[in-house]
C-alpha cells in the first residue's frame, strides 16, 4: 500500500548503494514489475526481474512481476509505491489501462523505466511526457564512457565521475533535458554511433502533478544487472520513485559551475578548511568560511549545492556578505546563512535562515534525506528576498529588512569544527544579476501614488494608493537589453494595468501589464509582460497606472529581466484572483475548462509553450475550432491547429488569432465552476488573465 509520505521521507535509508542489506530506515513498500513487449523482446528481462526481486529482499521492498496488463487497474495499483516499466516495447495497454495508470501517476505513483520502455506507448502523449523521451535507434553493443551530472541524486550518488561500461546505447527522438532533470550523459566521442551530439542524455528523473518519473537507458544485456553499479542505479530509481529517497528532478539549465572538482577561485577565511577529492569538498576544523572569491553576485541568482552531513554536524551555506579577508565573522554578521543542522532548534536548524527565520518544518521533514545521504540546496535570490528549496522543495521564504545587509555580495560554505563532518559537490550558480530589481516605492517623482508601509512587503513598503492616471517616474535605469518586465503586486481592489514607458508619461509604451485582484491586500502575485523597443544602456522610466475604479492596487517591486524565467509554468489568474481549472484534473479531449479557486495542483498548472498553454500533457483549445460566442473552452491533445492559439494583449485579455475572440468566463461569473468561454472581446474583468510569470 502508498503508505504516508511523511513519515516515509522520514525512514528514508542513508546512502543505500547497491544492493546491500537493508536498512531498517525505509519502511517496507511495495513494486510492480511489469515486462510485457509487443515488439521486440529482450532477453535480459528475467535477470532485471530477478535483480529487482534481490534489491527488494534486500532493502524492505516486495515486488510482483508480471506481464498481465490487466494488472492495470485503479483499485490494483494502489497497492504499489512504484511500477517498472522492465524493458516494455511497443503497445502494451489499452485504453482503460492507460487511463488507469495515468491517474494513478498523477495522483502521487511512481514510474521506474528501463531501458526499451523509451520504445513502448508511441501513441500515448502521456506516456511519452512519463518516460521522457522515445527510442530512435542505436548502434552496437560497445563500451562507453558515461558521465554523471548529478551525484547527489539516490540512483547516481554512488557512481564515479566517469562510469565506463558495456551496453547497447540509446539515441531518442528528443532530448529530454528541457522537461526532465538529467542525472548522467553517454560522452559519444567515447564510442561509435551517437546521434545526439555533446548533450546526450542516458539517465534522468522528474515529476508528473504528484508523480515521480526514473528513467535510465542502460540494461539490454543480461550482464548489466550483475553490475554493482547498475544495480544501485536501480534501487536508487526505485527509491527515489517510491518516496523514499528525496531529489531535485526540476529541470535544470543554464547553471555555471563555482565548484565541480576544482577550487580555482575558492579561499579560505578563519580557521579549518576543506579537502578536496573526487569533486568534493569535506570539511576540517574551524569555525572557517570558505567563499568564492572570483565574484561578486547581485541581487538575481539561483545557487544550488549538494551537501551531506554525517551524524549529528552543523555547517551552512552564506550568501549576501562583503568580502570577509580572513575574517569568518563579516559572513555572519552581514550576510544570512542557510543552516545545515537537522537536530537545532527550529531557528537554527536545516533550512532555516540562521538566527532570522525558521523553515517550514513539516515541509523541511518531508524533504529531507537523513545523515549520510546526499541533499540539494538551491537558495534563490530575487532583490531582497530568499527562497530556499530542499530537495526541488520549497521551505523558506524570508525577506530582509535589515538596512545592515543587502542580498548582493559573495557566497560561500562553512567549515563548523572539529566533529562537524560535512561534505559538499556540484556548487553552481544561474547568475541573472544583469536584471534590475527596483523598490517601487523608491521613485523619483510621482503623482498620486505614496509609499505605504505594509506586511509582506520587500523591504517593508510598497508603492500605494493607485489610482487611474497615477504615474511613478524612475530615473537612469540601466533596462538595456531586458526583453521582460515582472512586478510584485497586491489588490483587494479592482486591479487594473501598468503600462511601461521611458521619456515621459506619454512616451513609447514598451509592454502593458495585467494586474488582477490578487484574492485580499495581504496576497501577493507576480505579473509579467513582454517588452519591445527597449532603448539601449540607461533610461528614465514612467510606469502609468490605468484601470476602473479606485484603490486599483499596489506595486512591491518590479524587474526589468536580461535572463529567462527559471520556469514559465503556474496558475493562469482570472477573475476574483480564481485558477483556469481542468474539471476534475481529466485528461480525455473534451474535459471542460473552468474558474476555480486556486489550489496549487496539475489541473491548474498551465505552461506557456509559444502560443499555445498546455496542462496535463494536452492544450488549451477552442471546441471545433469555433468561433461563436458561447463555444466552448476545452482540453484537447495538442494539435498546432488555430483553435490553439493564444495571444496575450496588452489589457490583459486572451485572444485566440484564428476567431478574433477572447478567452472569457460566462456570464462575468465566479464561482467555483463557472465555464469558460470564447467571446466577442470587450475588456470586462471576465476577460482579464494573468500569465505564470
């Protein structure tokens, strides 16, 4: 049975890596193996059966195999943390079944593929998002020289910067890199055949709504699961999958190393230090600090580090400090540490800004792996604010107010002390300091508008009583180069829009921002638009307010970005601060769209993709291709026809191009339920949508 997850995250084992006795820390689960083929069958399936069979006596799992996919049944299924997916190929469940273990991925399984179940379920849109990418050919049983990107994740932590092995070796249609987290690469100059080119993914993990998705591409030969290492790739993948090992499996791109091995623009400040071997820093003595001293970052950034304590330890991650010449304390006195401690207490304890802010403890405990396991940190810098994720997790989000600190600086790891055993790999950083974050409040002229000191708020104010025809001016911004404008934003008003302009309150408009009621004055939301025409190096800049009404809403702070958006996926807000809704999280074409409040799930998480938005794996589609007012709004396998189309306008509507009408919600209604529709564009507030940011 799905036991509970938090309780399971919990028990999770430390440091599991082959197929080694099992540790009294994972609490007995369950896996299906299911090997059914309707193509090509391979041999090597009875000894990757045999080895999950060995893997699970040995570390607490029961596993049935089978290659009836009558096994694939809502009620059936819900006895199974994880299912693997042993070597499947071609189309091995019908319609009933797909639907059945659809839902049941969605809904919080796991899926653990090997190796030709890239080549099954063609098509099956779902099962392609599931597996990650589809099998496109592949040369000769040959050696390899596999390389391991992530050596933090349960299935790969174990394995040497450089596996070499012998298997029969993928090439896939796509690569999965943009919608997967890729753990390991096939190097093709190591060997004859690839297709892929430099970025070759064999190995990778990600999630589906509640689901968890392992991939790997190794195991057609019957040796395979004799290897150790494969082995422990397995059981990672299963574990990982079944709950019982955490992992970041959030796509990751556009990260440059500060630490991978060499510790080129690294120093120490204070007492103690790090060794360094096999592209890991461990800790010794202390209390020491060592930071990267090759830059500074602003005030944009996404840090990720993988670290692992041993026992009861303490360490940390600093950011936001000057530089400290050999003086450890600078970092704690003016900067904010990211503690690495799970037993303190809760102010001083894993996750938690040190001394200033505590983190989610249940979501921390949910995230975490125990000592001796390893854990990823990303810590996200935006102006003044820090988010920090465990584990792909989110667990902090603290603001700073202390005018004795500011988020720019440098960045850097401690040593404690003696006994303080921690251990860290893969420190990288995705600088977007180029964006300029600006406080609104701080303009340098205005009409109408105030400062208003309010809860919440990044540096404790934000820009209020907006009313139609209000403007704040800004001088000398450095915007040259941004193609993005995103803004911080409250109402319990009518909303309205902000409209970018540089020269002067009537000069050229460089894009139009919704701003929806947010749900309440204590409700944040981001905003976003895109810009054209905007003038290179500095400028002086007018943000104008229109809208309906009075009290329209206030302005945190805003950015003009340089550098994507990690993501582009999230709720689309409409009406009273209410979610574009899937009914009933349905994936079959035709499932109604709706408004309804906003609840955090897949039914509700919709990604931009060129024209089109997308949630569960299908688009977001006008019923026929119609163009009446009143047709309906539905979800439909993506198609790339015009009844796809959207096109975000400067007043916040959605015009679908093909029928010149917008996205509205009937009736100007909002209730929970209420549909959408296509209708004759009119401005009101049924037609106002915001965008994930």
């Amino acid at each position: 049975m799905r036991r509970t997850l938090l309780a399971a995250a919990l028990l999770v084992a430390a440091g599991t890596l082959v197929a080694a006795p099992a540790s009294a820390a994972d609490a007995p689960y369950d896996v299906l193996v299911f090997s059914k083929t309707a193509g090509f069958r391979h041999d090597s399936i009875p000894a990757g059966i045999q080895a999950v069979r060995d893997l699970g006596a040995a570390n607490n799992f029961t596993v049935t195999a089978t290659e009836d996919a009558t096994a694939f049944t809502t009620a059936n299924l819900a006895q199974y943390e994880a299912v693997v997916f042993m070597s499947t190929t071609g189309d091995v469940l019908d319609d009933t079944q797909q639907a059945a273990f659809e839902s049941y991925i969605r809904g919080g399984g796991g899926y653990v593929g090997v190796h030709a179940a890239a080549d099954t379920e063609y098509t099956w849109p779902f099962y392609g998002q599931l597996v990650g990418a589809w099998f496109a050919g592949h040369p000769a049983i040959q050696p390899v020289n596999s390389r391991t990107e992530d050596r933090a994740n349960p299935a790969t932590s174990h394995l040497p910067q450089v596996w070499t092995r012998t298997d029969e070796l993928y090439n896939y249609q796509t690569n999965p890199r943009a919608s997967a987290h890729v753990l390991a690469t096939l190097d093709e100059s190591s060997y004859s055949g690839g297709t892929m080119g430099a970025d070759h993914p064999i190995t990778w993990c990600k999630t589906i709504d509640a689901g968890r998705s392992f991939y790997t591409g190794f195991g057609h030969t019957q040796e395979s699961y004799a290897d150790g290492n494969f082995r422990g790739e397995l059981l990672g993948g299963i574990r990982y999958a079944a709950r019982r090992a955490q992992a970041d499996c959030r796509p990751e791109t556009g990260y440059t190393p500060l630490y991978n091995g060499s510790t080129t623009g690294w120093s120490q400040a204070g007492p103690g230090g790090f060794t360094n071997a096999d592209a890991t820093l461990s800790s010794t003595g202390g209390l020491g600090l060592f930071w990267y001293s090759a830059k500074q970052f602003g005030t944009s950034y996404s840090l990720k580090a993988d670290f692992r304590i041993t026992g009861d330890s303490n360490s940390g991650v600093y950011v936001g400090f000057p530089n400290p010449g050999n003086d450890p304390s600078i970092a704690i006195n003016q900067g904010y540490e990211i503690q690495i401690d799970a037993t303190d207490t809760p102010e001083h304890t894993t996750g938690a800004i040190y001394n200033f802010q505590s983190a989610d403890i249940a979501a921390r405990d949910a995230a975490l792996n125990p000592p001796g396991a390893w854990n990823t940190y990303e810590i996200l810098v935006e102006g003044q604010r820090i988010r920090v994720y465990l584990n792909g997790s989110l667990i902090n989000d603290f603001t700073n107010t202390d005018p004795a600190r500011n988020l720019d600086g440098y960045v850097g790891i401690q040593n404690h002390g003696t006994g303080d055993q921690v251990s860290f790999r893969s420190i990288r950083i995705r600088d977007a300091s180029g964006d300029l974050v600006q406080q609104a409040e701080t303009f340098s002229s205005a009409s109408g508008v105030q400062p208003y000191t309010k809860a919440g708020a990044h540096n404790g104010q934000t820009l209020g009583y907006i009313e139609p025809g209000d403007w704040a001016a800004y001088s000398g911004l450095n915007i040259g180069g941004a193609t993005q404008f995103r803004a911080r934003v409250v109402s319990g008003g009518p909303g309205g829009q902000i409209q970018v302009r540089t020269g002067s309150t009537t000069g050229p408009i460089l894009g139009t921002v919704n701003v929806p009621n947010t749900g309440s004055w204590d409700t944040y939301a981001d905003v976003s638009t895109a810009l054209t025409g905007v003038p290179a190096g500095t400028a002086n800049v007018y943000l104008t307010f229109t809208g309906t009404g009075t009290g329209l809403f206030d302005v945190d702070d805003f950015t003009f970005a340089k550098t994507p958006p990690a993501t582009v996926a999230g709720p689309v807000r409409g009406l009273a601060g209410k979610c574009l809704d899937v009914r009933s999280a349905g994936t079959a074409d035709g499932t109604q769209i709706q408004l309804y409040t906003c609840n955090g799930t897949g039914a509700q998480s919709w990604t931009v993709a060129g024209q089109t938005l997308r949630a569960l794996g299908k688009c977001l589609d006008v019923a026929g291709g119609g163009t009446a007012d009143g047709t309906k709004i539905q979800l439909w396998t993506c198609n790339g026809s015009g009844a796809q189309n959207w096109a975000a306008q400067a007043d916040g509507s959605l015009r679908n191009p093909q029928s010149g009408k917008c996205l509205d919600v009937a009736g100007g209604a909002s209730a929970d339920g209420t549909v959408v529709q296509l209708y004759t564009c009119n401005g009101t507030s049924a037609q106002k949508w915001t965008l994930p940011a």
